[in-house]
C-alpha cells in the first residue's frame, strides 16, 4: 500500500517528512529520489523543488522514497530521479543503468557568462573561467562528466525551454529526451495574510528579499539600490556557508536603513504573511531559474522586480520589471516602477494557472509513466 503524506497540511515540513519516508525498508515501486548529500545544508529553491515534487508526487499516489545508501537497492525502485547534476548523482545513475534502472535527470543547471565575470576573484579568473564555458561543447565526451550524466539519463527534465537549448548546447543533451517541467509554487500563497507579520515587525510598506545571501544573489546591490530609490528593504535569509563575509558587507551597507531578518523554514506561515505584507518582491540575482521568491511573490499578488538573466522572461513575460544586475540604478528604478505601478492584474492568476505544484506532479508522473513502460 502507497504511504501517502497526510492530507490534513497545505504544506510538508521538509526535513522532517523526508527523513521519514527514509525510515524502514522501501516500498517495491517506489520512485527513489536524490539530491547530492550537502543539499540540505543550505536549502534553496533546488531543495524545496524536490521536497515539492515529491510530496505532491505521493499525494496522487506516486510512492516516494529519498534515496538511503545505508539500506536500500536500486533494483527495488520503479526508477531514480536526481535533483540537480552532480559527481555523487553520477555515480548512482551508473549503479541503477547497470540494474536496467530507468534514471531520470533534473538538472536545475543555468550557467550564465555575465555572473562568471561579475563573481570571478580577478579579471584573470574571469577570463578563465570563460575560456572553460567557451569550450564545454568541443570538449570530448569522455573528459564531460555532466555530458555522461545526461547520456545515461532516460528522460531531462529542464524547468525551461531556454535551460534545455542551453543543456543541449553545452552538454550535448539529446533533445530527444528532454522534457520541459516547470518550477512550481504552492497555492497557499495566494491566501497569505498580512497580519502575523505586521503583528511582529510593524504595519509599514517595504521592499522584499527572500532567500539566501551570497553574492549570486546580488543582495549589496539590492541594497544599494533600495538606498538610491528611498526604498525600505527586508531581507529575509541566512548567509551560504563560506559567505560570512558577504552577509557582514550587507550589513554595513544596509546599517540603519534594512531590516536583516533569519531564514524561515519555507512551510512557516510567517513566510507566506510577509509576503503579503510587503509591496515589492525583488530578486535582482545574477541568473534565476526563476525564482521560487518571485514566484511566490507574484502568487501573492505582490509586484515583482527581477533579473532578465536566467529563465524569467519565460514565466514572467511583460507581467514584472526587470533590472539588470550589475546596474545599480537600473534596479533602482525597477524598483520604483514596481512599487509606484503596482502588480500586473494579470500575474497572480497567470502564476496560478501554469505553475502550482500539483499540476507539475502530474506532467512529472507522466514522464515517469513514459519511461517506465
């Protein structure tokens, strides 16, 4: 028997749900899932796409299991579907091809030569680093271990159309194989309530950031922006480990004018309220694939200003403003067109009709059934 989530919560508590369903032996059938082992450590949107997917997988019934190295065999799943691309996922998809293992892939790959440059620690790693995106597509096959992995893949699921041409271009993807599902968001957003929030940190409107703080991110200059524009910004979020600094460099540009808030865990109501208490969610990142907090923002009937770099024009169309990264005053005014003009009418419902959870478990299922057979 299918051990579905209970039905009686909109929203799983991520880490708890998963290590549960990673107790006990696994169900014959199951899908197994699995993300590199370090995932967790600092949650994102690549995290909250599989614990999503997951969990809206098992409640049409789909049995899921996250992969246990400790207990379980390959050749008991119905098939594997790794999150994200890496070395540890490599391996694995060897172990279930050699099993006759169906193995399906999500990438949630963008690369993005503008942030090689903008992120690089010198002018000369940058021109390195380029040098190496240049020359992925000659590289030979046996030297692209991202290129295996996708070979081995029976099925690649790009969240975009851009992201599979560029998977395609880069790593010699088969186009044959791929299949284009999008991110989700879950429903519950678009009933968030404004007051728990304001009940703790004051009634005023403001600027949003949520998410993680490193400098792909481009928070500095979200600040800096929001500064320039007589903006007031939230952020709410934790710095990546090994990006101390950066947070303590946040700080000292936002000291007096930003209100610097701990990451919430994202099935927390407190999350969804401040949404709806804020006017304007921006996400000025080097590259998004789109943004889980944009999608969750325009779900929430905010006004949204984001990057153009990445999938967002994709989802997002002339729906949000966009902004360019590395301009300040580009996102400067962005934000003041957001916050003056308001929401795009037609955003909120946009968002509902293409890209709520459920609906991507279902065009996920049906992968799984085409491959499977």
């Amino acid at each position: 028997m299918t051990s579905n989530p209970p039905k009686t919560r909109q929203n799983p508590p991520a880490r708890a749900w998963l290590a549960d369903r990673a107790r006990g032996p696994m169900e014959p059938g199951s899908v197994v899932v699995h993300a590199p082992s370090s995932a967790f450590q600092a949650p994102g949107g690549g995290e909250n796409q599989l614990v999503q997917t997951a969990w809206h997988l098992e409640v049409i019934g789909v049995p899921i299991r996250p992969f246990s190295p400790w207990q379980d065999r390959l050749e008991d799943a119905r098939l594997l579907h790794l999150f994200g691309m890496s070395r540890e996922g490599l391996e694995l998809a060897r172990v279930a091809k050699a099993r006759e293992v169906p193995v399906v892939v999500a990438p949630i790959c963008w690369v993005e030569p503008r942030a090689i440059v903008a992120l690089a620690p010198s002018r000369a790693r940058a021109a390195l680093d380029l040098a190496k995106w240049a020359a992925w597509p000659f590289v030979p096959r046996r030297l692209g271990w991202r290129r295996e992995l996708l070979d081995i893949a029976d099925a690649i699921l790009p969240n975009s159309t851009a992201e599979g041409r560029q998977l395609a271009r880069l790593f010699g993807a088969d186009p044959r194989k791929l299949r284009v599902v999008p991110n989700g968001v879950e429903a519950r957003f678009a009933h968030a309530d404004p007051s728990a929030f304001r009940s703790r940190f004051g009634a005023g409107e403001f600027v949003l950031y949520v998410g993680r703080i490193e400098p792909r991110k481009n928070v500095r200059n979200l600040i800096r922006a929001c500064a320039l524009a007589g903006l007031p910004l939230v952020v709410l979020g934790d710095a990546v480990p090994g990006h101390a600094g950066y947070l303590d460099a946040c700080r000292r540009d936002g000291a007096g004018r930003v209100r610097f808030l701990p990451r919430v865990e994202h099935d927390d109501p407190l999350l969804a309220s401040a949404y709806a208490a804020c006017r304007v969610v921006a996400l000025p990142s080097w590259f998004e694939t789109p943004g889980l907090a944009a999608l969750e923002g325009a779900l929430a009937g905010r006004a949204v200003a984001i990057t153009p770099y990445g999938c967002t024009r994709e989802y997002f169309g002339g729906r949000v403003v966009y902004a360019r990264p590395g301009r300040v005053a580009e996102i400067a005014h962005a934000l003041g067109r957001a916050w003056d003009e308001g929401p795009d009418p037609s955003l909120s419902e946009h968002i509902s009709e293409h890209y709520l959870w459920d609906a991507v478990a279902r065009a996920t299922a049906e992968v799984y059934d085409e491959i499977a057979r």
